[in-house]
C-alpha cells in the first residue's frame, strides 16, 4: 500500500511499506497528531498484532503542539509560501523550527514516563531547564528563581531575613519524601495534615517567597492549592 485515499482525497505516507497492513485493513485509526492523538496512537502500537493509522490533515506532525519550520509557519499564519525576496532575509527553512505552543513537561512525571513506554524516545530530543526566571516589578529587575538551599543563600531578590526564612523552609522541602511513611511520621511538621498554607506561615514566608514556592518551584496554577494538604503540592 502506497497511499490513502479518505473521501475521494488521496495522501501520501510518510514511511510507505512500514507496517501497513496486507490488507490495507487496521485496528485503530487516529485522527490528529497533536499531543494527545500521539500518545494514544503510540500506545496502541506496543500491542503486538495492533495495526494502527495515524492521520493527520496537515502537511506537518504535532497538531497545536507542533515545531514548524519557517515554509510550515507561513502556510499556517498567511495561508501561502514565503516569496523569494521573504527567503533572501530569512534565510533556509530548515534553519527554523519554531514552537507553537512552549513545551516543558517534569522529568520523572507521568507523561515522561508514557512517552518512554510508547517509545517515541527514539525520534524526540529532551533538553534540560538551565534555570528559571522571574521577574520582580517592584525593583523592575530579572531573577534567577533559587531551587536549592545555596541558591536561596546566595539570591540577592531577598532581604537577609527573607533568604533566611525561605532557606529553612527549602531545607525542610530536601528532607521531605513523600514515598516514605517513616520519613513523612518523621518530620517536625505534618505535610499530610498541614496545608500549604499552614506551612507558608509557620516559615513566615511572605507573598515573593510563597508565589516562588507555589508557582514557580511547585507549578501550581493558582492559590487554590494554599488550603490542600501540603504533601499534594510536593
């Protein structure tokens, strides 16, 4: 099978003779090849005997998620190829690849280890975060986010007493392992029974420390994690 037709229009595979059925008959057809589509397709095809299609109407993989080269972002923003005058600037397509949407995704969160059984490591490059960044109107500067006990140490977006308070309570998040119900019954503080909230206070934290921990360091969406158990933000 060297081709697709849907609905009268014919499409071209990418990897023509690459698991197709005899029969040109599959399983599964997944429509879309946005972030979503591409995980389900992905796992279905670890069944063994599972033949799966992956379409897609686009002439470019990954849906809202996808990295476009600079040919790609000019059909989809302006319906049309780049002119030659638009080339000479810009240079070659290929030299772009410009992200729709940004990705970031937790090293040892579910979705990473969804993506390692579906195998689709092979063909996907992950970068780590360097650092984090925020930015502090009041003193109208960028900071780096401090992650570690000698980060928060060192910052100077704190007061002394604020990098003390926020040190204490960064050496007590170390200590913390949720896994364990012995390092949990432990700890000089309940992070089961105690919310976020709770906990922000017996630090003395205040609103820039406690929207680092929250926000930046924890990716909470919003304060309604303050009155959750503490252990839920960890």
């Amino acid at each position: 099978m060297t081709e697709l037709v849907i609905e009268g229009e014919r499409y071209e595979p990418l990897a023509p003779g690459s698991g197709w059925p005899e029969d040109g008959v599959f399983d599964y057809v997944v429509l879309g090849s946005g972030l979503t589509n591409s995980l389900l397709c992905g796992l279905l095809a670890t069944k063994k005997k599972v033949s799966v299609l992956h379409v897609d109407s686009e002439r470019y993989y990954g849906g809202n998620s996808a990295s476009l080269n600079l040919d790609a972002l000019f059909r989809k923003m302006l319906k049309r190829d780049p002119t030659e005058e638009e080339r000479k600037i810009f240079g070659n397509s290929s030299d772009y690849n410009i992200d729709l949407v940004p990705k970031a995704m937790l090293s040892c969160g579910k979705l990473s280890k969804i993506l390692a059984h579906a195998k689709a490591l092979r063909y996907l490059d992950f970068k780590r975060i360097g650092e984090t960044y925020i930015y502090k109107g009041s003193r109208k500067k960028i900071f780096p986010v401090p992650a570690t006990v000698a980060a928060a140490i060192k910052s100077d977006m704190m007061g002394f007493f604020q990098k003390r308070r926020f040190q204490q309570f960064l050496s007590f998040v170390e200590k913390c392992d949720t896994e364990d119900p012995k390092c949990l019954s432990g700890l000089k503080y309940d992070v089961r029974k105690l919310t976020m909230s709770e906990l922000y206070k017996v630090y003395g934290l205040g609103k820039t420390e406690c929207d680092l921990a929250g926000h930046i360091l924890g990716l909470q969406r919003d304060d309604s994690y303050l009155e959750e158990p503490a252990i839920r933000t960890y």
